[in-house]
C-alpha cells in the first residue's frame, strides 16, 4: 500500500506521487471511481492498440473447409 496526497495546483488538486521508478513525469493516469462512491482505482491509461493500422496484411481463413 501507497499513501498519496493531495496538493494544491494553481486553482485545483493534484494527487502528490512518490517519485519511483512506477511513476514517470507525462505519464497519464485513469482515476476509475468505485460503486460506494467513496473510493478510487488508479490505473496507467494504456495506448490503443487498435486506433491505428500497423499491419495491412489481410486475415487467412484458418479452415478453409469450414464454412
């Protein structure tokens, strides 16, 4: 377990990190609330992997005898 704080940042709150190697400067971060409503998961927003096209080779049809 982490114990975090929450700093003041021009008119809002920041979350104060431990500076380790979990955490990077620019890294961007999902605050997920709970169903209580008094609780939060933080989780490494993750790049997706299907915005962009990265392989063009077309699909093969594993069984070609299967319609």
């Amino acid at each position: 377990m982490m114990e975090v704080k929450t700093v003041s940042r021009g008119n809002s709150l920041a979350l104060s990190l431990p500076k380790d190697d979990r955490f990077k400067k620019g890294q961007r971060w999902l605050l997920i609330p709970a169903t209580d409503g008094e609780s939060f998961t933080l989780v490494p927003k993750m790049e997706n992997p299907y915005a962009s096209k990265k392989d063009s080779r077309s699909m093969t049809e594993e069984w070609p005898d299967v319609n």
